[in-house]
C-alpha cells in the first residue's frame, strides 16, 4: 500500500476521487472460506457470499447461497472471514495515510473522537472508499467553562453536523482542573436537545456514576482508579450505555521507557511512522518514562482497568472495543490487534472480544443497520485471516486480505 501524507485540500481531493466504487454494478462471489458472520451463530466451514454493489446480498453455507450469472468469483479457500473491525475510540489526524494505515490492519471503520481535521471530516459518510477506513468524527474535544459557554460550543459544534459530541472530565492525575458537573450537564443536555450523543472520556469512578446519572451516551475510557461497583454495572446495563476500555491507551504511557518487542514484528514496521519509532528510542526520552511518576501510575491503572473490563463483561455491560490511537506513541491498526489480545489477556473469551469489535461495536455507535456483521444489507467490509481467531485472538494478526465494501484494499 502506498501511503499518503495528506493535508486538507488533498484530503477534500481524495474525497472526490473515492467516492464512487471501483466495481459499480458488478456483482463478487466469494467462496470457500470459513465464515464468522458477526452475529454470535457458529462459523460456517465452505461458505459464499455474494455482493453487489459493496453490499452483501447473501451469506452463508455454498450449497444455500444462489450465486448470479457473469458474477466475478473470489477464491477464499483455506481462510477464515470476519466482520471488518470497528474502532469505536481513535482519532485520525489526516484523511489520507491515517485512514490507510487503520484500513491495511483490517480496521475497516473508526470513530475520530475529537481534534479531526478539515479533510476527515470531509471524508465521512463516503460509500464505498477506497484503501482506507471508513470515518465517523466528533470535530472538537468540548472544554468550556460555565453552562453558557457549553451551550454555545454545543451549538457551534453541532453545525459541523458531527457524528457525535466528545467531552474530556479528567484532571489528569491531578494536574488540571476537571470540568465541573453542572458544566458537563449542560453539554449533555444542549447535545440531545440537538440530536447528538455525547461520548465521555474520564478516569474515576465517582465521574463515571455522575456522568451515566447526567444522560452520557458512552463512556470512553475505562474506570481506573476503583474496582466498578455493582451500582455503575446495573446503571450501565439499565441505561444501555456501553463501555470502551482502550486499554493500549494505558501501554502507550509506559511501555516505550525500552524498546518494546512489537517494534522488531514485521507487521508493525510495515506500516509504522519510522520518524515517530525513531524518536521512541532516544534514551533521554525512555529515561523520562522510566522515571515519570504518572507512568507508574498508568501501568498500576492498566490491571485496575484490566479487572474492572472482566467484571463488567461478566455484568452484561456491552463493551466496544477502542484504543484512542492517533496520537504520538498510540500506533493505528496495529494497536488495535493488541487491544484485541489485551481483552482476552483479561478474561474476555476471544469470541466475545471479536464481538466486541464487531457487532457489538457497530451497535453502541449506531451503525449496525450498515456495519458489524456480514449479513444480507450490510456494507461487505471484511478481514481474511489464515487461521481461526476464535481459537487463538492472536490469528488476526495473521491477515490475507481486506475488503471494504466489496474492494480489496491495497496494502
């Protein structure tokens, strides 16, 4: 895959140029793979799905899918197909080479929650693109400072006609004001007079029992500081709001004080900014994070978070998986499988983790009419992997192929 560094009228140009499909009217055939369709029923060993127009017209068992005239056939045999992933917390920075890099790790759509530019925003809502992710943004991270100053944000972000409203009530580890309640209060409530979801980044458990009782839509990040308590599960699942661990967001604060092993995986240095490994690397730079108080205190908040992701699995919380990749140090595509493995190292089976990046993910963002799972009316956004992810988690970093809407991706 050739990657683009794009700034924004580049950006507004590839929007332009990727809007329409590759293979308009022509129907794809794929067959012979083993099928995990999303939505929780057991993988269908010789399957066939058929496509027309980037969506999926049939799926399932080859002796029960009819296959049209003159449609072009796509050999999967030996592999095993899922649903494209679903990052529900990242953030694109450009709409070229970011959105590539998630699309080559079979990352197919991520939700941009916060500080997107001109060009990613632009690039939403495309049919069928074409090498890259598809996007969703929440255009500014709010931080205001009284009721009245939310409001007005809430309104001037809601005439970018974002995807949804991101709202940051962290102090940091201590180290910045936090937003006050009767602020956020105000966010929330202007945001659904208007129509919007609010997404809530936090950190304390106190926060997160305040923030479902104020209306938040999705809380996301993980509890880090306590042990979730039986309240904060049953006001979860009574409410319907999911959770988002990312708890690679927690890696990333520490895990460069030496040179970790994910930097010699072949897979990663494919894809990964050389500039930004190289600077990983300096030893003024791994002796700091060696030193830094609020690493020790992240790498303490990774088993909290760890803990409290099992126990609110185990509740019925709905979890989506997300990462907050996209700034320095927090490497997209790539973190996301890791994610994937850092949810079963915590006790999610991996069939529940890839639902969790699938369906379930597609459920909480509310984009399960289109995305999640490979059934009849869906976008055909798909990963092609050589062994099976419901044995070992690990088998999706073992990738073939990805399609997005149909189109294999260059990568």
């Amino acid at each position: 895959m050739k990657l683009r560094n794009i700034a924004a009228v580049g950006g507004l140009l590839l929007f332009a140029l990727t809007a329409t499909p590759r293979s308009q009217g022509t129907a794809k055939v794929f067959t012979g793979m083993r099928l995990i369709d999303g939505t929780d029923a057991p993988p269908v060993a010789n399957a066939t799905i058929v496509v027309q127009d980037g969506r999926i017209v049939a799926a399932g068992a080859a002796n029960a899918v009819t296959v049209p005239p003159n449609a072009e056939r796509i050999s999967l045999a030996g592999k095993t197909v899922t649903p494209g992933l679903i990052n529900a917390h990242g953030h694109a920075n450009n709409a070229g080479r970011d959105l590539e890099v998630y699309a080559a790790y079979g990352v197919t759509t991520v939700f941009s929650l916060g500080g997107e530019s001109e060009a990613v925003m632009a690039a939403r809502h495309m049919p069928i693109p074409v090498d890259r992710a598809r996007v969703f943004g929440a255009g500014p991270v709010l931080a205001p400072s009284s009721p009245e100053e939310a409001r007005r944000q809430v309104a001037q972000t809601a005439a970018m006609k974002v995807d949804l409203i991101k709202i940051r009530v962290d102090d940091n580890l201590g180290t910045t004001a936090k937003m006050r309640p009767d602020v956020y209060r105000a966010v929330i409530d202007e945001a659904h007079k208007r129509g919007l979801r609010v997404a809530a980044h936090l950190f304390y458990l106190s926060d997160a029992t305040d923030l479902l009782d104020a209306g938040a839509d999705l809380i996301a990040h993980s509890v880090r500081d306590a042990a979730v308590s039986p309240d904060l599960i049953a006001t979860l699942k009574a409410k319907g709001v999911c959770v988002c661990p990312t708890l690679m967001r927690e890696v990333s604060t520490f895990v460069y004080e030496t040179v970790p092993p994910f930097f010699s995986d072949p897979l990663f240095v494919k894809y990964a900014d050389a500039t930004q490994v190289k600077t990983l690397q300096e030893p003024a730079r791994q002796q700091a994070m060696r030193t830094s108080p609020s690493a020790r205190r992240y790498k303490a908040a990774l088993e909290v978070a760890s803990r409290n992701l099992k126990a609110l699995s185990d509740g019925g919380v709905t979890i989506a998986m997300g990462t907050d990749t996209g700034p320095a140090g927090r490497f997209q595509g790539y973190f996301e499988l890791m994610e994937l493995e850092l949810m079963v190292k915590a006790g999610l089976t991996p069939k529940q983790t890839l639902l969790s990046a699938t369906r379930d993910a597609a459920r909480c963002m509310k984009v399960d009419q289109d995305l999640g799972t490979l059934q009849p009316g869906r976008w055909a956004d798909m990963v092609v992997v050589d062994a099976d992810p419901l044995a070992d988690i690990r088998a999706m970093r073992q990738i073939s192929d990805v399609y997005i809407g149909g189109n294999r991706v260059n990568r």
